[in-house]
C-alpha cells in the first residue's frame, strides 16, 4: 500500500515539474502572437527629451484603420436606406384619425350597430358601461354607452367627439343641455377641439333650444346631424339623420338570410300599435274591418302607448313583420315612425300614410320622410288609407316570384342606405374636422 501511495506522489511530482518548466519556456522563450480583437501595436516616434536629449515617445498605431473606416460608411449607408424606406413606407400609409362617441340617446344604438356596425361589449343590452371601437374611412371610432359613462369618468381618447342626444321632450332636453355644458367645459379646457352632435329632435321640428350651442351662432358644436325634417338642414353644418329602429325597445339588428327573402308569407299586411282617438289609426282600423281584411291581415291595437316592450309583444311584432308582405304604417305625432325602418329590416314593404302632420317641419317637395324619398326607397305611398283595399286586392295577384324580386330589392335598398348614411356621416366628419376634401 505504501509502495503505491509512493509511485502516485512521484507521478504527480513530475508532472507539476514538466508544467512549470512549459510554463516557464512559453514566458521566456515563446514567439508573442497578436490577436484580431487586440490589433493595436506601438510605433517609436524620436522627440526631444526636458534636457535637449532624444527620447522615444509612444503613439497608437492600428494597421486595420481603413478597413474599419469602410466598415463603419457601409454600416452608415445602410442605416440611412433603412430610415428611408420606413419614413416611405409610413408616408404611403393612410393617416387615420380618432373619433369619440359618446351614446346618451337610444338612437346612439343606431348609429353604432345598424349604421356603423360597429361591436358592443359586453353585449348584453343591460350592461350598465358598454363600449367598443370600429374603422370606417379614415377615422377610428369609439363608442360608450350606458347608465355608467356619466360626466367626467369617460376616458377622452382623442380631441375629437361626437355627443348623440336626445330633445324630444323637455326633461330629456335639460338631460341634453347638461353635458352640452360639460363638453363645453372641455372644449374651454382645450382638451376637446371638435364637437358634433346627433339629435333626436322634436317631432314637430322645434329645436331652438340648441341654437346658442351651434358654433354659426358662437357656440362650440361644428356640426348637428338631426332627425325629421327639419328646415334648418343646409348640408354644411347641419344634416339630416334616420330615426332609425327602436333601439330601446331591443328591436335587434336583423342579418337577412334565404328563408326571409323567398319564403312565401302567410299575411298580407300588418299593424300592430297604439290607436289614439280620432286619429287616422283609427280610420285604417276601420276600413280593414270594412272590407274583412281582418283574417288577411296581422292586426293588434291597444289604446295606450307604452314605452318598453315584453319579451312576448316584442317577439309577436316581429313575427309579424317577419310573416308580412306588406306594414301598414300610419302617421303619429310625426309621418317618420320606427315601424318604417323595422318593416325594411324583415323585407316587409312599408305601406305609409304620406301625410304632413302639425308643427314646424319642412313642407317641401319631398316632404314628409324627404330624406328616405331622396335615396329612393320602394315604399308604397298612400295620401288616405280608404286606398288601402285597391292596394290589397293588387297584392293579392302577385305571384310568389315577383314578391320575392320586390322583397329582395327592398332588403338591399335597406342595406344600401344605411352603407349611405355610415359614408355621408364619416365623410362630413373628415371634412369638417380633420380638413380632408
């Protein structure tokens, strides 16, 4: 055992010796190799010492100095064609802007999801806070909603802003009013610079209330998209709007399909509604019991409007429109009724009373539903409804081809108006504040 602790001790002795003494020739005797990463040598250069001798001072000298100068051009130049090419790249992109809307009027709900079409989370229709964004030309919208987006806890996203209010009645008008004078808070703030405004106005078109609102008239709103026909509308900073559907009765967004299109329909025509007293509603019941249209036509009258529907009665009205080929739409306190727009969304020809009623709206031309008359809508138009029964024997001859071809160019016309509107509405703001022509 100690033979061998012996001979591993002399092992390990000798070969501590061999290293030093390879250490020691590699020190004192081996050539000094440079390397690549170590490139810089010394260069004797003669001076003159303190005392009038010669000395040898020492100065840098890199032998690779042009081959890094080359190196370092060529990496310039490249770093600049890629900077040209990205500020190429960013002018060719199409600049987008941002736009604000904030819904605090049912027909915002139009505006988003049926002009729009924009998404809503969460998608519930009683959220309290409900929210989403959508591209449409060159602008980004976002929407809020809800009982919870109230004055100053709504994140401002941009300087741009669209308010949707609505100045039917005067307790909604002091609603309105009130965060008119909040946005015009921020405006003073210089933390809004563009402020439009859509507006569920007076259905007998009296809405001077927003006048001193208007920036024409020294207030801060550039722009007022109105519903009805009012005869304020010029197109420059004032434009028409569509009532559109009962949003806040739920009246959803109705995608069309084949069934809807070519299905036959089991009822002529339908009318569903409140009857007031002494009202044309009140004629056009008549005159279809008159006649027994009754049994050919999907008829429900109640003698009281109510504000909210059930889940039954809504469900009932659109089966109704859904299974007629014709909607009977009288006039109430405006001839522009939802029950238009609810009757295009199903491909049921809307059947309407082309009457003016009392108040302040335009009487032109194309009045009333100028706007819907002006984009040509394939309506059928009645002056009194003792021409109903002509129109119903007409339909009762129509073959199931030629109702479908009508329900069918009924439906895109729906659709292409409303593609119409979501344009118009985006165009004008681009123009009006973004200076894009």
């Amino acid at each position: 055992m100690r033979i061998l602790r012996k001979k591993i001790a002399i092992v390990l002795f000798l070969a501590y010796v061999v290293f030093s003494l390879y250490a020691a020739y590699n020190v004192f005797f081996g050539k000094k190799v440079i390397s690549r990463t170590h490139r810089v040598v010394k260069k004797g250069s003669v001076g003159t010492g303190r005392g009038g001798s010669q000395s040898f001072d020492r100065e840098e000298w890199n032998p690779w100095e042009e081959e890094e100068r080359a190196e370092s051009i060529l990496l310039q130049k490249r770093r600049h064609a890629f900077r040209s090419y990205q500020e190429q790249i960013a002018k060719s992109r199409p600049k987008r802007y941002k736009v604000q809307i904030l819904g605090k009027a049912a027909i915002g709900l139009y505006l988003w999801e049926h002009i729009l079409e924009g998404p809503l989370n969460p998608s519930d229709s009683t959220g309290q806070w409900r929210e989403g964004e959508t591209q449409s030309g060159k602008i980004n919208f976002s929407f809020y909603t809800g009982p919870a987006v109230v004055q100053g806890h709504v994140p401002l996203d941009t300087d741009s802003m669209v308010l949707v209010l609505n100045g039917r009645e005067q307790q909604k008008i002091l609603y309105s009013t009130q965060w008119l004078q909040y946005v015009h808070t921020l405006v003073q703030a210089h933390s809004v610079s563009h402020v439009a405004v859509v507006l569920l106005g007076s259905e007998q078109c009296t809405n001077d209330w927003i006048l001193p609102y208007l920036k024409r008239e020294g207030g801060f709103v550039d722009l007022l998209f109105l519903v009805y026909d009012s005869p304020w509308v010029n197109d420059k900073d004032v434009f028409q709007w569509p009532l559109g559907v009962a949003t806040y009765r739920n009246f959803p967004v109705v995608m069309p399909n084949t069934q809807m299109v070519s299905s036959p329909r089991p009822y002529l025509c339908n009318f569903l509604g409140t009857v007031y007293k002494n009202s044309s509603r009140e004629t056009l019941m008549g005159i279809l019991k008159q006649h027994d249209l009754e049994k050919e036509c999907v008829t429900s009258a109640r003698e009281k409007w109510l504000p909210q529907e059930t889940a039954d009665t809504l469900r009932q009205y659109q089966m109704a429109l859904a299974q007629s080929d014709l909607t009977l739409c009288p006039v109430g306190v405006n001839t522009e009724c939802y029950r238009v727009y609810e009757a295009c969304a199903y491909g049921s020809v809307p059947v309407v009373e082309d009457v003016l009623t009392q108040g302040a709206c335009e009487a032109g031309r194309n009045s009333p539903l100028r706007l819907l008359k002006d984009a040509g809508a394939p309506f059928i138009f009645l002056k009194r409804w003792d021409e109903l029964p002509a129109v119903l024997e007409k339909e009762k001859k129509m073959t199931q081809a030629e109702k479908t071809e009508r329900r069918m160019k009924l439906l895109e016309w729906y659709g292409g108006f409303r593609q119409q509107m979501k344009d118009k509405f985006t165009e004008v703001l681009e123009e009006a504040f973004f200076k894009m022509s």
